[in-house]
C-alpha cells in the first residue's frame, strides 16, 4: 500500500467519523422506568422521542402511545422503529416542557414523565446558499482530500545516489 493511498484511506476514514451522529442513547434519558428508557432528540421541527427496554435496549414498537405536554395532549407519530415524532411547535413556548409519556407495551400501561431542555431556536439560514452551507463545506472537504491524495500519488520516488542503491 503506498503512502498516498494510507492517506487517502485515513482521509476518508477520518471523514465517516465526522459525519457520523451520536446515538440518541448516549445522551441522558428524558424519562425512565425499571422497564423503559426513553431518549428525546430534537430538530427545527420534530421532537423524536426513542423508546427502549431497559434490559436489552430493543425498541418499542406499540400503537399505544400518548405525549402530552403540560397537561395538553400532542399528535404522536409512530414512525415502526421505536421512534415517535412530535411537531416541535406543539411543545409551546417553554424552553423546558414536561412532557408525559404513556407507553402500553406487553400488557401494561406506564406513564413516564420528564423535563425536555430545549436550546433556543437555531437563526434561520441567511446568505446565497441558504441551509446548504454545510453540504458546501463537506464537498470542498473531501475535494481538497482527493487532490492531496492524488497530487502525492504522482510525486516521482527519490533519485538514487550515483554510489548505489538508496540507504
């Protein structure tokens, strides 16, 4: 293997570790129980709620459940993998709603409660390019990569010293 290609392997390497997303489940649960644990992450617009078992961390996959927020029931769609998304705007205008989760799995119902800290609202998107501001950046990323890679492929080996072979 030559020394341009470990490069552009360790690039491109390097670039999958960037790009991927931290799993739900490595930040702290909005709510648990001795049977469930459940994740909230959040986007500008839906709150995805990831219901878990406890014991094996498997998704719940059940038709019955229920969020409401500060006492007002919200729409909850299954999404078939243990998701369960929520519009954002139905959370209201508080930074940190309590949201009450009722989940009925295996022949039970439990209602789970927690506090979602919201961080405030991200700027729209301004300039030209709008929201594709990162997708521009990975591609010059992983263009000034190739070039790299390819410009030290074609560089010409040492020349030997007149004496004999190199050392």
């Amino acid at each position: 293997m030559t020394a341009a290609s470990r490069l552009l392997l360790a690039s491109v390497l390097w670039l999958v570790s960037l790009a991927g997303v931290a799993a739900p489940a490595d930040q702290a649960p909005l709510a648990q129980s001795a049977l469930l644990t459940i994740h909230a992450s959040v986007t500008q617009e839906w709150l995805t709620l990831h219901i878990q078992r406890r014991d094996n961390q498997n998704p719940v996959i059940s038709k019955d459940v229920t969020v409401s927020v500060a006492g007002h029931p919200a729409p909850v769609s299954a999404q078939g993998n243990g998701a369960y998304t929520i519009p954002l705007r139905q959370l209201g205008t508080s930074s940190e709603p309590v949201l009450d989760i009722i989940v009925g799995h295996d022949g039970i119902r439990e209602i789970l409660s927690g506090k979602l800290a919201l961080a405030a609202a991200p700027a729209a998107p301004s300039g030209v390019l709008g929201g594709h501001t990162q997708i521009l950046w990975w591609v010059v990323n992983i263009t000034v990569v190739f070039v790299a890679a390819i410009l030290l492929s074609r560089r010409k080996p040492a020349d030997k010293e007149p004496d004999g072979p190199p050392k």
